[in-house]
C-alpha cells in the first residue's frame, strides 16, 4: 500500500503482476490477509488495473474478478466487507473510467445496503 501511494506512476507497470497474487489471496482463510488483500487490491485498481474489473469474457466466471468480489462482499468477516466497501466507494468516485463500471460495481454497493452488520448498513448509506 505505502508503494502504491508513494510511486503510482511506476507501480502502473507492475500491477498487473502484483494482482495476479493479490486475487490467489482473496479467498484467504484468514480475515485479516484478506482485509489486507481488499485493500491492495483496490490500491492497484486505482494505479492503473481498472481493465480487470471487466475481466468477465477473458476468464472462466469462478477466476473472475467480479466473480471474487462478490464472494468477498459475501464474507463472514466484517471488516473484510467493510474494507471491500470503502473500496468501492473509491472506485466508483475516483476512477477515470468510473462510468465503465457503474453496472458491475453498484449491486455490490446495495448488497452491502442489506448486510446483517449495522456497521457495514450505515456505511453503505454514505
């Protein structure tokens, strides 16, 4: 995270590689690696990675990426929801092609609008 903040620019040409082993971690059987792993992999989102969000005709749908986002805003761990849930909050603000992704990102937003956590519902709602 402290890479992605402190050189953007030169993280862009490694992040693809960077993600690949970030989504092996998605599905981690630890909440705190797959906390961590949200929030890397929305920091690499963010520094260029934004094509793998429509990753969906390139991959079989269980190694999609779309796919393990949903599965992660599903988690039994609440602060890994809510983790995924500031993420999406960052992606769908600050993303140049934000409007590219509305239509796969807003269900996990209102997904998180029901959740059984209070937290994560107050979240949700802004």
């Amino acid at each position: 995270l402290k890479l992605a903040r402190a050189a953007p620019r030169q993280l862009k040409f490694v992040a693809p590689t960077l993600l690949k082993a970030v989504r092996l971690n998605l599905r981690h059987k630890h909440s705190a690696v797959r906390k961590d792993m949200v929030l890397a992999f929305s920091e690499l989102i963010l520094a260029g990675c934004q094509e793998t969000l429509g990753d969906t005709r390139d991959l079989p749908e269980p190694q999609s990426t779309l796919y393990l986002l949903n599965l992660v805003v599903c988690d039994q761990s609440e602060s890994v929801r809510l983790a995924l849930l500031q993420a999406l909050g960052r992606w769908l603000t600050e993303l140049t092609e934000r409007l590219d992704h509305h239509h796969r990102l807003l269900p996990m937003v209102l997904l998180c609008l029901t959740d059984s956590s209070a937290t994560v519902r107050e979240q949700a709602r802004g």
